[in-house]
C-alpha cells in the first residue's frame, strides 16, 4: 500500500534531517511534518507497525475529509473503519472496500492537514497495483513486481479511473472490513523485510528523498547522513532479529529488553562501517583499533567475514560468543557480548 511508501518516505525524510541538523533548509510545507514525526519517533525506521481502531474518528467530519469521502461512497465503495498508527499516531486513515474488485481505498490525513488518496488491490501472486496522489513515498524503490502509479494532485475520480484500467484479470486477496488491519500490517511487515534483505534505503533513495524535501547536500554531508541512517536501521534490524529469536524461545515479551544490550546481530545486509560503529556499541574497541576497523571496512568484505576476522582479533575472553541464528527479518547470526 502506498501509506507504507508514504510512512517510510517520511521516516527517512526525518532521519536525514536529524542526521545533518538540516532543519531550517525544509520549505515550510515540510517542517511541522518532519518535527512532529522527530518528537515521534525513537531514532529507528519501525519493522513493524500496529493499527489501532479510531472509535471516535472526528477527523473524518472535517470538511475536505467528509468531502473525499462522500466521493470514495460516489464511486460504490463502503466506508470501513477508520485507524491510527500506534507507532506514529500523527497519521490517521479510513477504509473503504468494495467487493466487486476485491479492492480497498484508503484516504490518510496527517495532523498538519495533509491529505491523500489511494486505491489498492493485492493479488495473490504477491504483486499488488497500487494508484495513489501521495505527496510522497514515490521516491523510494518499490518491490518487483508491484506496479506504483503516482499521479499527483490528482482527484478520487481520476485516481479510481486509472485503477480500474490497470487492474489485472487474476486472482486477488479479498480485502474487507473484516482483513484490513491484518492485510496492511502485514504488508508492511513484507515491505520492510523486503527493504532489509536487499540493504536498507540506498544513498539513490536518500538523494530522492532530499529532493522531494527541497534538500540538497555536498558530499560529506551526504556520506554523514548515509552512516548515521545505515546504524540506525542496524539498531531496528537488531531489535526485530532479537524479538524473533526470543518470542521463538517463548521467552516472556516482558523480559525481552534484558536481553537487548547483552546480545548484537551480524548480518551481511549491514552496511559495513556503519557495522563496525555498532559493533563497537558492544565490544568496546579502544580508538586505535576502531580506526583500523574502520578501515577494513572498505575493503568490500562481507560484513560477516569482516566480523570473523575481527573477533579472531581478539583476546578470547573479550570475543562475541555464537549463541544462534534468525532468518527474519533478515539472515542474521546473534552473538553473545562478553562478560565485562
């Protein structure tokens, strides 16, 4: 779904500009946006996100929201329900469905005003079609397979006559009132494994990004950006990879965040002198070896080559210690931290 675009391109967005302290170089469109979802967030693009039901969703009386909705109802959709996103409840949406199609819209608002539209059916293939007149999250690359059309500034009727000229005649997943909240959760759930396994936003995404937040950047602040967004979709990665590995030993959720600063992840999806920041996090190299960690890191090794050769480094007593592997959200072996 194009929201998930949309959510995505607001957290890099976001990061890059915590990033670079580049705050007041954001027309003003962008600045209440980007700094309610900085006071938001905790530093990390989220793997995963919950939808909460909006029992008393007054949003969607406001004028301009009523009004796409009457033209979503014009068109023979039914209203749904309407939601908000746990992790970043700044953003609001309502459903609609409309059975003939095994399709769903969504209209989203952002608490600054911000509206946009979207049409969405997925196939059962695993690609979906998705028309949208979101202002942004076209930036970023999308999964193979999926067709995105972006069609700015672009009307409910307009966006729905697209859609029906590019739906495709094979099976679909039947999405209702009854699967919505399930179907999107996981969907995001897929994008973001998806985004994961082939290495994170790339620096082409990231200039993308500035572009659409009327940003540019020289070089160096560029790569700055770039390693401090790399180690912090390291830290989500890292917290996903643990999750999954402890929720599979049935330990309880309640004790989780134990075990977060005493185990770190290798994985050869991290970008590696980003990898060798985090991993000083847990080993705690002096400035000497960091520096020359550092610089193997641009040897182009694999992440987890440069880790063996690294912890073989070591004296054995200050050495990670294999406890297992996880395979989502991405291949990932967990290592023990040594006893301090």
């Amino acid at each position: 779904m194009d929201l998930i675009l949309k959510i995505l391109g607001i957290v890099f967005l976001v990061l890059i500009v915590i990033a670079i302290g580049a705050f007041f170089v954001l027309r003003k469109k962008w600045r209440n946006l980007v700094a309610s979802l900085g006071q938001e967030m905790d530093g990390t693009p989220p793997m995963s996100i919950h939808l909460n039901q909006d029992l008393n969703p007054e949003w969607t009386q406001e004028s301009e929201v009523a009004e796409l909705i009457g033209e979503m109802e014009s068109l023979g959709f039914s209203k749904g329900k309407a939601y908000a996103i746990k992790e970043m409840p700044m953003i609001k949406c309502v459903s609609f469905f409309r059975p003939q199609h095994d399709a769903c819209a969504v209209v989203s608002m952002h608490d600054n005003g911000m509206l946009w539209s979207e049409f969405v059916v997925e196939y059962e293939d695993g690609s979906d079609l998705n028309v949208t007149n979101a202002p942004m999250g076209g930036e970023l690359d999308t999964k193979p397979g999926c067709e995105k059309i972006v069609i700015r500034n672009a009307s409910v009727s307009e966006l729905y006559e697209t859609f029906t000229e590019k739906i495709q005649p094979k099976p679909k997943v039947r999405i209702d009132d009854s699967t919505f909240r399930e179907v999107f959760e996981e969907s995001y759930r897929r994008e973001t494994a998806w985004r994961a396994g082939k290495g994170g936003v790339s620096e082409e995404e990231i200039k993308r990004v500035m572009e659409s937040g009327d940003m540019s950047l020289d070089e160096e602040k560029l790569q700055d950006a770039m390693m401090d967004i790399k180690k912090k979709e390291l830290y989500s990665l890292h917290e996903e990879c643990i999750n999954h590995a402890l929720k599979k030993k049935n330990v309880p959720p309640e004790k989780w965040e134990l075990y977060k600063s005493r185990i770190f992840i290798v994985t050869d999806q991290a970008h590696t002198p980003s990898f060798i920041e985090y991993l000083d996090d847990f080993l705690e190299f002096d400035e000497a070896q960091l520096k020359g960690f550092l610089q193997l890191a641009k040897t182009g090794q694999k992440a987890s080559d440069l880790f063996a050769l690294i912890n073989d480094s070591l004296s054995p007593e200050l050495r990670g210690k294999k406890l297992g592997t996880v395979d989502y959200p991405v291949a990932a072996t967990l290592f023990k931290v040594p006893s301090g």
